[in-house]
C-alpha cells in the first residue's frame, strides 16, 4: 500500500514537470506580450513547486500554496483574454496545456494527501502485538536465548518505520524529490540564457 502510493506521488511529480514544459513551449503560439508573461509565471511556479516537494514547516507550506493558488489564478487570468479573442486550434493547444498545468497540481495534492488510513495501522499495530505476544508465549529457554527471540520485534519495528517512512512523501528518509522539476527549471534557464542576445560583441 505505502509502495503503490510512493510509485504514484513519483509518476504525479513527472506528470507535472512535463505537463508545465509542455504549456511553456506552448506558450510561444501566443502573442508575444502574453507569450513573455506567461512564460516568465511559469518560471516562478516551477520555482513553488520545486519548494512543495522540499522539506518545509508547516507555516512554509500554507505559504507556498497560497503562492501557488495565486500564481495558478495569475496563469489562467493571462490566456483568457487571448483565448476570448482568437477561438482558433492553436489557442485550444494552449488552453488545454494550462489545464493540464493546473490538474498536474491537484493530482500530486490528493496523492500527498492520500496516506494509510488510521485504521490500517491500528490493525497492523493489533498483528504485530499479537504475534509478538504468541512467540513470547511459546518461547523456551528464554534466558539463554535473549537475542534470538529479540529479533522479531526488531524486524517489526523496522518493517513499521519503513512503511512510516516511505508513506511520508516531503520527510524522513525516503523521500519524493522534485527531480523532473528541477531538471526542468534548468533546462528552461539555460534556454532563456542563450536566448538573450549577446551585449558587448563587435
């Protein structure tokens, strides 16, 4: 279960890197004043969602996603008068990629929402209580044997923080990182380098 859900919050985050490259190339269909603005949005809500993905307080994230609310009404509030005045195919590219952007990020929200359930691990806590109490109980020679029946409730208590671990998306050790983002923010910067023109060449 906590598996399924660390694979799905990693498709999510890719899904969105290139749901965002997509509408920033896409933007270039617009006139070029629209064009400019929206890319440079995008640039700072890559720069948002490369901080959700971060390890942050709980004030940090309140904060980023209202920046990000803004920034996602901001991108919308930017196309629509252009997607009003020119009802052509090439608008239409350019709409459904901003609404992609902006399902991209609710669909990584409710993963990092959906986490194991309270009474799953109530049940998981029931079993592995019992089962240790059922080798405590059929243990002999205890004494001599200390370490070896010690091993179970280690194992257990490893198994339990792996699945802690691994179903907490932004903390502990195993971690959903924003690599696609970030790769993407790269990239987008080294283009709009090389895109400037050279100042001081003869």
């Amino acid at each position: 279960m906590a598996i399924d859900r660390h694979d799905q919050r990693e498709i999510f985050e890719e899904g969105e890197a290139n749901a965002i490259g997509t509408e920033y190339l896409r933007a270039d269909l617009l006139p070029p004043k629209a064009s400019a603005a929206t890319k440079d949005l995008l640039i700072q809500y890559i720069d948002q969602r490369i901080l959700f993905y971060s390890k942050q307080s709980p004030e940090k994230i309140q904060e980023i996603r209202s920046k990000t609310d803004q920034l996602q009404m901001a991108l919308w509030n930017e196309i629509l008068p252009v997607v009003r005045a020119h009802d052509t195919p090439a608008i239409a590219l350019v709409t459904s990629g901003m609404n992609d952007v902006l399902n991209a990020q609710g669909y990584v929200q409710a993963a990092w929402w959906n986490r194991i359930p309270y009474t799953a691990w109530t049940l998981m806590a029931a079993i592995a209580l019992c089962a240790n109490l059922l080798v405590g109980f059929g243990a002999r020679n205890f004494q001599k044997n200390t370490a070896l029946f010690m091993i179970f409730p280690f194992v257990v208590s490893v198994s339990f923080f792996l699945i802690a671990d691994i179903d907490s998306p932004r903390s502990g050790v195993i971690r959903i990182e924003a690599r696609n983002l970030v790769a993407l923010k790269n990239n987008l910067t080294q283009q709009m380098e090389k895109a400037q023109p050279s100042v001081g060449i003869k």
